[in-house]
C-alpha cells in the first residue's frame, strides 16, 4: 500500500478516534459501553497504521 493512502487512512481513523471521545463524553449511559468498545477497535487500528507508516518510512 503507497505511503500517501496509508497516511490518508490514518488521519481518517485520528479524526473518528476523536468523534467517539467527543460522543462518550455526552453519552446517555446505555450507549457508553458500546461506544468504548468502538473507540478500543478504532485505537487499535489507529496505532496499527501508525506502526505501518513508521514501517513504510523507515525502509527508505
């Protein structure tokens, strides 16, 4: 995968990493376990494609 879209999927998933911090913070409480669930698998993969970037510019 090129550089420049590995670096576009990672701005995407900072971006929805920070709307979901943004909706737990004015969750109804029966939303909030869902929400964390879904904010552990969007950081997962956030970090994962940080990995992967930080991969990608270290071969060069």
């Amino acid at each position: 995968m090129p550089i420049r879209l590995i670096a576009k999927e990672l701005y995407r998933l900072i971006k929805e990493v920070d709307k979901v911090r943004e909706q737990i913070e004015t969750a109804r409480p029966e939303q909030l376990e869902k929400l964390k669930d879904r904010l552990r698998k969007l950081t997962a993969e956030r970090d994962r494609m940080r990995n992967i970037l930080e991969g990608s510019k270290e071969k060069k």
